[in-house]
C-alpha cells in the first residue's frame, strides 16, 4: 500500500477528480471507482482487449495501464460512443451480423474497432484482421466481427459522403 | 380487420418463429455495454475473497503463519482448512463421487490449489494480504505422468486409504493402485479380441489429446451475500447449472434450499469451464456467512487456466480390424484418463469417462470394445467436457485418426474408407456395438454433398500435383486434405441413465400468457452467449402463435426458474428445448378450449392456424391467440380455470445425435511449420434448425476453438508439475489473424424423438473440427510416410514433424 495521489481524468466527456493509490490499475479506476462496467477484465496480461478503451486518442488496454500513467488524459469507453436512442454504427452493425454472442469482449471490440475506423475509414479485410488482433472473441470465429465492422464501414462512408 | 387483410405468409412472418434469423434480443445490452456480468455486480459494503495458493505439485504444509497477513490493512480474515473442518467444509464432494479439499488439509497436490483464504476490503488488500501469508511446505515427490504414477509407491490420495493401507473400491468400482481411480468398460471384450486376432487387416495406433483448458473471456467467479435478518443465502455467480448449484450448496451447508437463491447473471462464455463447483464458491459462502456481508470472489485468469476445469488429457490405443476390401469388423480403444490431483469431471455419474463410449463413429462397426483407466496425477482436478458433450471430442478425434491411419494401411482413399463403412439411412435406429442407440442420420448424403462441394477429386489431384512440384524442389509447402464426418451425442438426458449428484437430467420451462397476449417464459438451462433469449422464444411463437418479439426469455434464477439441469452438453435445445414446445402445447390446449367456447363450437372443431385457432372449414370465423389470452384472464368459462399458464419438465426418451460433414485444405510451410488454412467446409446436420444466423455463428465459433485445440492450445505441465501455460502469452488463442472465414452448409435430419425434431448444435463444430484440422496437418505429411503426430500440431511440431520425415534435405 503506498500513499494516495490525486487524480483527474475526464471519461466520455465529464471530469473526474478522486484519490487513489498509484498503482490501482485504470481498469479498476473505471470499473470499481466510476462504475463504468463496459470494459470487462479478461486477463490482466494485455492479450485479450476486453478492457480496451480509447486514452488520448489510441486505443489502450486499460488492464496494464496504473491510474497514475493516465492522470490528465481524456478517455473514451463503449459508453461513451452511442446512446440507446443514437447507436453508433458500429453497434449496429454487430447487432445485425451476429458479431456478438457472449457479450463479454464486446464493448472493447467496439471500442478498439471504432478507433481502427478512424485510422483507416475503408479498410480492407486483411487490414480489419490485423488491426483486431489486439481483441481476442471466444465465441464468434471473428467471421461475423469482421462481417460488422466492414457494414459499419460502409455506413460510415456513405454518411460522411452524403454530409459532404 | 388486420387480421383479415394479413395473408397466411405475413401472419407466419411475423411470428419470428422457428426457421428465421431472428436478431438476437440480447445485442442491446451487449453493444452498449450494458451487460450485467457477475464481476459488474456491486453491493453495499461487498468484501472481497482471494487465494494463497501452492507453488508447489505435491507437497505437505508444515505450518501457515497469518499473523502478518491479518496486520495488513485491508485484511479482515484469513481461512485456511482449520477454520473451514468444524463446519465440515474443508473437503466437499465432486460431480464424480470423489472429494476435493475446499482449502489444503495438510498437503497440496497440485500447482495453484487453493491453500487459503483472505477475506478483505478491496482487490489490492488481497494481493498484500496474499503475499503476507507464510505457508511451509515440505516438497513431495512429483507425478505428472499416469503411466508412471500408476506405478509408483508415491501415494497421492492418503485419505482414500483404509486403516489397513488397503484401497477400498472408489465410486466407480474397483480400484487397482493406490493412484487408480476407475476402470470402465463398454462393449464386449473376448469377441472383439478375437475379430482382430483374425481379421485381414489391423491398423494400431497410439495417441495423446493433450491436455487443455476452455478458457471462456470471463473467468469464473461469484458473489455470496448472506443476509442473517431473513436467513437466505443469495449466490450470484457463472454458473452453467444454477439449480444442481443450489442443490449442492444446500447439500454441503445445511442450509435449506428454500432459504438459497442461485443467480447466474450475464456469463461471459462457459464451454464447460463453469458446470463444477469450486473452492471459491464454498470459502464465499463461508466468509459471507461469519461476516455478514457480501463477499465477491474472481478468478485471475492465471488461476481460472491453472485450477478450474481443464479438459481432455486422454491417453488412448486404438486398434481397428478391417477386412481387404476395408470394411471395418472390430475396434478396440484402450484409454489411460489422466484426472489430476481429484477426480472432478462433470459426467453423468453412470459414466465416469462420459461417452467415450460414442467412440465407434458414424461407422457400422459389428463388434468393439472400450476400457477407461482413471487415474490420479499431480495435476489441477477437472476433466470437463470442453464445448463437447461428455468426452465426445475424445472419442471422434480417436475414430477419426483411427479411419486415417487404417486408410494408410490399406492404401486407400480415406474418403472412400469412410463411405463404404458409414451407418446407412435405413438402419437408423441403429444400435451401436458400445451401447447407444442412434435416432436418426443420413451419412451418405451429408458426405456425397460436402466432397461435391469442395470438388474433393480436383484436390487430390492438385495435392499429388503438389507433391510431384515439392520432391522436384518447385515448391517448399505441402497441402493437406483434412476430413472428418462425425456423429455427437448430445442433450443429456434420459433419468434412466443420466444423473449428476443423482439429479435426473430432465429440463424444464415454464411459460406464462399476460392478458394482452405477451409472454413470460422460465427454462431450467442458462444462456453463455448461446441466445437462448432469442431462439427459445422463436420456438415458442411458433408453437403458441404469439410473436417472438412478444415472449421475453428468463433464466437463471432458480427463485423463479423451474428446476433443470443447465446448459452445457449440447442440451438446452434437445431437453429445455423439447420442454418449452411442450409446454407450449398444454398452452394451446388450453387455448383450444378457450377459443371453442368463444366460438361457440366444440373442442374439436376449431384447429390451430399460426396465431389462432379457426373453426375446422370456416376459417373466417377464428380467434386470435391475442383474444384468447384476453379472455383466459377476463371471462368466467364454465369448467376452465382462469389464467393461461403452463410448465413441462421433459425427460428425453433418447440423447440426439447431431452429426457433420467437415473437410479443411490447409497449406504447410514445411521450413517454418507454419500452416494456413486456405479452406474450411462444414456441413452440420442438427435436425430441425432455429435459428440460422445463430446456428452459423456457433459454427464459426465451434469452429475456431477446434482450431485452436488442434493447432495449439494446451494446458501443459513441466516434470515438476509446473503448469509452462498458465498465462495467455503462452495459451493460445487464436486471433483475428490466425482464423480464417468458414463455409457453412447444412443437410436436415431431424430427430424423430425430440418435439420439434431439434438436435443441438453449439459443440458440433468443436468436435468436428479438432479432428478435421488435425487430419489436415496428418494428411499433408501422408505421402512422406508420416501416420500419426500428436496434438497440438503448433509451428514448432509441424517443423519437427517435417523433420523427422527427412524434408529439410
């Protein structure tokens, strides 16, 4: 146990201020302190991206990250990219496609796919393949994850270019 | 009048009932991550629970010191098996009638066994509380290999001992060693012997399915909330099978099963890893209990891969007679099960190697014979059935490598081997040599349809062409033709055979109509990601003719569930399945009755019609399913009770036997090992199909933790019973990257037993798959002489593989 420090990091747009132990881990700052449950614990190693949120701008394995490495970031998490009455289009797309079945890696597939679509807005398979592979599923074969992030894709598209 | 306007078509469409792709009812919360997880459960003053546990395989505890830990702040408890043996609770019984230690009762005999208990403020506190607790341990000699502790003089298992030193026989039987478990056998031993002492032909082989793990995302864990005012005991946790759960946790505490509610919440994926009962379950309860306030225990996944539920680790000898012409008269399958440090498998107590004995195929096979050996290791306890009905992957990963290798020795096409050799249609029923009686299949059909469809000639021939350009030194990657047809067994299962802690197998649901013609429905069984919620209500629209998107799904509460078994085994569509279309029918028999009054006819002359029942040739004057809840609940009918409620608990006649045809071309980098999977066919007979969207995506799911199996993944032990996997790093599993897309095809037999004619899907692929792929890998290196490798075929072997066979010049 060591002294506590304090904190302040803005999550889905709203600023939050608390005193914590440096060493509790950003997961846990988010689960347990804020009671943002979206992002699940899947390993606590950074192989699964259960716990993927977006730090800054990149997407972040929240697991393997100390509260203290995280002080003065702007954080994103599965609920801060859609509202029940507005889904983002990758919420959407996995509801249509199937790209779901135990619901447990999902928010951090959502989370790290709408960071890869900011990357790279039409990627190609291979490219959707690679940029997931931080984000391990257990239950699709990632077949219809793919399937929903290129539907997502393509809706993304076609809306920015009828806005433009 | 809609009604009347609405084409027979649309009425049906609009059911959303059994044979459409309904979305899935679930997503909502998933994709917003709103999902209710039992890790995301938070209760006023929670405490939390974590183990010490042993570093060490085998070795006696001198002494644990928890002096310093209690100083730590934070740490408000630490129970070791002193505190827990005056309750009786330091051991508790496993699903195979053995014991487990709850926490080490003087000796460990296993890496990672729970060694104590801390009870503390928050997850941090636990990992100082943890490292504060000094625990002496005298090492023992180590054993991780079956063969060897079968053996040994090193006893593992003192307490199964007599006062003699004599062993007593076990729960199965007999025990031959001190570190033996079980024997079991099936089939007819002297007459099989014979047919291979005299056949023309005997293919032998011996093969190892490694150990491994079913790794769900989410690790196992619970929370145990004992609220002294009222006396009842609330245990939230991932649990597969709520009610047999409660049972246990009544059984094993004393406390009344009235007084215990079991909720399993959201599960993050199961498959298998979540049926037994663990120490973390018990010490919860216990630290609930003495505390009086919630307590929350999670595994780590180092914990979950090291010490809940590993599965396979079979050791088995095959030998299968043919005669010239290559067709099959005998098969003897010998296996040495190696089940850890206890024998916790979850198998129906009748069959302490689960249906192993499923393990002559999709083949008429006139005589066989199968013996298990059980036996004790210094190894973590489990033997679940990962994704797989009770060690059927066992059992068609053994017939399927026994029909290659027999291929080989007959030099005959492996394909062909298995058409001439299949089960034909007509003989469905068809009792087999090992006991079961399949219900129904056509093989022939299913295999003619999958090597069309994947031109199995115009591979073969591109793979001799290939081997041709490889001996010319054109090419350094060989192809290999995987194939596999496998039968399954699921839906466990009838009472007559099928018990677990001697609860009969039967499912159950129970379904209530609200007045305004929606629907509540209960089921006994517990989705994992199966979509339960979506598909049980599709089978219900179409039975009771109201729309699917009006019948909310409920399970996993056993306050308000009706009793059932749970969900693993494949059995929540062929048990809770057949319940719920049963208990659909006593609704519209009410029904029937309600309408006939309404319409002022007798019973029998109005009939069902999708959503309503219609006077028999006058099918303008109907009511509507709607009407007719209505009215269940607002007109006093002479001789019917009020309400339209209904509850079956279904006991199968019969298990289901699913059945595919699979066929994988993969290409092998035979300098690096490296092998890529250019095509994977999976044709799936499940009978009557639900819900397509859902039956592929459990394809593609089944699918890739076959490949995973098979081309990898492996919970695997170092001489000193070190577990070298215990962390993702080094358990693989398979990405984004490495898996590729799955064709999915389907042929329909249904079975003739289950009400709706469904057989159970989710472990097909899984079973299918871990011999398709391995046979891929076996198949490329067919030519170069190669017969057998074992599992898992990872880079490192395919390049050892290819090595051996002299390929690197």
């Amino acid at each position: 146990m060591s002294k506590k420090q304090h904190y302040k990091i803005t999550v889905n747009g709203k600023e939050e201020e608390f005193l914590a132990e440096p060493r509790e881990l950003l997961i846990h700052t988010l689960r347990e302190r804020l009671k943002i449950t979206g992002p699940h614990i899947g390993c606590e190693t950074s192989h699964c991206g259960a716990c993927t949120v977006t730090v800054n701008g990149k997407s972040v394995k929240s697991c393997t990250v100390f509260v203290a490495q995280a002080d003065g970031t702007e954080i994103t998490t599965i609920e801060g990219i859609g509202s029940p009455d507005a889904l983002h289009p990758l919420q959407e797309a996995f509801k249509e496609h199937h790209g779901l079945q135990c619901g447990f890696c999902t928010p951090g597939m959502i989370i790290r796919a709408s960071k890869l679509l900011e990357e790279i807005p039409n990627p190609s398979e291979e490219e959707i393949r690679f940029g997931m592979a931080g984000n391990i599923c257990r239950c699709t074969g990632y077949q219809n994850i793919v399937k929903s992030i290129q539907a997502a894709a393509a809706e993304m598209n076609s809306a920015k270019e009828a806005a433009e | 009048m809609k009604d009347e306007v609405e084409s027979r078509e649309d009425r049906v469409a609009g059911l959303k009932g059994m044979g459409c792709s309904r979305k899935r009812v679930e997503d909502a919360r998933f994709t917003q991550g709103k999902g209710n997880y039992v890790d995301d459960l938070k209760l006023d003053g929670m405490l939390f629970g974590d183990f010490v546990r042993s570093p060490y395989a085998h070795a006696r505890i001198v002494n644990i010191d928890t002096e310093a830990a209690l100083k730590v702040p934070g740490v408000l408890a630490v129970l070791t098996a002193k505190d827990l043996e005056p309750l009786g609770l330091h051991w508790m019984p496993t699903l195979a009638g053995d014991k487990q230690m709850v926490l080490a009762d003087g000796k460990v005999l296993f890496q990672g066994q729970e060694v104590a208990y801390v009870v503390v403020q928050d997850r941090y506190a636990a990992a100082d509380g943890i490292e504060a607790v000094e625990v002496d341990y005298e090492e023992l000699p180590v054993l991780v290999n079956p063969f060897e502790a079968l053996k040994s003089d090193v006893v593992l298992r003192e307490d199964l001992l007599a006062e003699d030193g004599s062993i007593p026989d076990g729960a199965h039987g007999p025990r031959k060693h001190h570190n033996h478990i079980f024997t079991w056998e099936a089939g007819d031993k002297d007459p099989t012997l014979e047919v291979i002492d005299n056949a023309d032909v005997v293919a032998e082989e011996t093969m190892y399915y490694h150990r491994t793990h079913p790794c769900p995302l989410e690790t196992c864990g619970c929370v145990a909330s004992m609220d002294k005012v009222n006396g009842k005991l609330t245990l939230w946790g991932t649990f597969q099978a709520p009610h047999a759960i409660r049972t246990v946790v009544s059984l094993i505490s004393g406390i009344e099963e009235h007084n215990i509610r079991v909720i399993s919440p959201d599960i993050g994926g199961g498959f298998g890893n979540k049926v037994g009962a663990y120490p973390g379950y018990v010490c919860s309860v216990v630290a609930s209990i003495v505390t009086g306030k919630p307590v929350k225990w999670i595994e780590d996944r180092m914990d979950n891969l090291m010490t809940t539920a590993f599965a396979r680790d079979y050791h088995m000898t095959g030998r299968i007679a043919a005669t010239k012409e290559g067709k099959i008269t005998g098969v003897h399958c010998s296996v040495t099960a190696d089940h850890g440090g206890f024998d916790a498998c979850a198998d129906p107590t009748k069959f302490p190697a689960g249906f192993m004995n499923i393990c002559t195929g999709s083949y008429d096979i006139p005589t066989a014979y199968l013996e298990v050996d059980g036996v004790y290791t210094n190894k973590a306890p489990g033997g679940v059935s990962y994704r797989c009905s009770f060690r059927v992957t066992e059992a068609v990963y053994f017939i399927e490598r026994m029909i290659e290798v027999l291929a080989i020795k007959l030099n005959m096409d492996a394909a062909e081997l298995r058409r001439i050799n299949f089960i034909k249609k007509e003989q469905f029923p068809y009792q087999a040599a090992l006991g079961w009686e399949y219900d129904s299949g056509d093989y022939h059909t299913a295999w003619d349809k999958a090597l069309k469809a994947v031109d199995y000639d115009g591979l073969r021939a591109e793979q001799a062409q290939r081997v041709e350009d490889f001996k010319a030194g054109k090419t350094r990657k060989l192809m290999g033709i995987g194939l596999t047809f496998f039968t399954e067994i699921v839906g466990a299962g009838p009472v007559k055979n099928c018990d677990i802690l001697g609860l009969g197998m039967f499912d159950s649901c129970e379904i209530r109509i609200h007045p305004t013609g929606s629907a509540i429905a209960r089921l006994g069984t517990i989705s994992q990601g199966q979509g339960h919620a979506t598909t049980f209500a599709q089978i219900l629209a179409s039975e009771i003719g109201l729309p699917a998107d009006s019948i909310t799904i409920e399970e996993g509460d056993t306050d308000t569930a009706p009793y059932g078994l749970g969900t693993y085994g494949s059995r929540s569509t062929p048990v809770a399945g057949a319940a719920t279309a049963m208990a659909g029918r006593k609704i519209r028999a009410k029904a029937q009755m309600i309408a006939a009054y309404l319409l002022e006819v007798h019973d029998d002359d109005v009939e069902f019609d999708v959503d309503r029942f219609a006077v028999k040739g006058a099918p303008e004057k109907f009511k509507t399913m709607n009407e007719i809840a209505f009215a269940a609940y607002n007109q006093a009918i002479p001789g019917i009770e009020p309400g339209l409620e209904a509850v079956s608990y279904y006991d199968p006649p019969n298990m289901t036997y699913p059945f595919g045809a699979y066929v994988c071309v993969m290409d092998i980098d035979v300098d690096t090992g490296v092998p890529v999977i250019r095509r994977f066919y999976a044709l799936d007979d499940c009978g009557t199909r639900i819900n397509p969207m859902i039956i592929e995506g459990q394809v593609h799911g089944g699918l890739t933790e076959a490949l995973a199996v098979a081309l990898g993944q492996e919970i695997a032990y170092d001489d000193m019973g070190n577990v070298k996997t215990g962390t993702l790093m080094d358990f693989f599993l398979p990405t984004a990257w490495e898996v590729p897309n799955y064709e999915t095809d389907h042929t329909v037999t249904p079975s003739p037993h289950h009400p709706i004619g469904a057989k159970g899907v989710g472990e097909s692929p899984h079973v299918g798959g871990v011999p398709c792929f391995s046979n891929a890998v076996q198949d490329a290196f067919r030519p170069f002489g190669n017969t057998h490798t074992n599992m898992p075929h990872d880079h490192w072997r395919i390049w050892k593989t290819a090595n051996e066979l002299g390929l690197h010049g």
